[in-house]
C-alpha cells in the first residue's frame, strides 16, 4: 500500500504541476495578447473619451475667463479714451 501511496502523491503533484503550468501560459498568452492590440503611441477607447471630456471641462473654465478678458480690455480702452477726451477739453 505504501507504493501505491507514493504513486498518488506523485501523480497528484504532476497535475499540480502542469495545472500551475497551464495557468501560467494562459496568464502570459493573455498579457502578451492584449499588449500586442496597440502600439505604445496609440491611445485606447477610455484614453481617448477621457482626453475628450477634459477638452470640453477646459473649454467650460477657459470661456469666462476670455470674456472677462476681453471685456476688462474693452473696460480699459473706454477709460483710455474717456481720459483722453478729457485732457482735451481742460487744454
């Protein structure tokens, strides 16, 4: 009985073995599969959504900012010429 004892553990440590090879090869195949699907330059579909969303949030915060620009330089040309207009008139 202690032979045929032996040869199970044996045969239960080979399946051990190969299962754990098995896995490992499935693991691999799936890494090297799914690095292969693009190149390091290319952006996936979530990269891709995610650098359009953050586009259009930074046109959102970047409108307000240029009108308030804009109308501030209106703002100051306004005082430009009224200033000027005045040094006119007191001469």
């Amino acid at each position: 009985m202690r032979i045929n004892g032996n040869k199970m553990r044996s045969k239960l440590g080979d399946r051990q073995l190969l299962k754990a090879a098995a896995c490992g090869l499935a693991l691999f195949g799936l890494l090297v599969g799914c690095s292969e699907g693009r190149k390091d330059g290319e952006k996936g579909a979530v990269e891709r959504a995610s650098d359009k969303v953050a586009q259009k949030a930074a046109e959102q915060l970047t409108k307000p900012i240029d009108k308030a620009k804009d109308s501030q330089a209106l703002q100051n040309a306004q005082n430009q010429q009224l200033e000027e207009t005045a040094k006119q008139t007191q001469q």
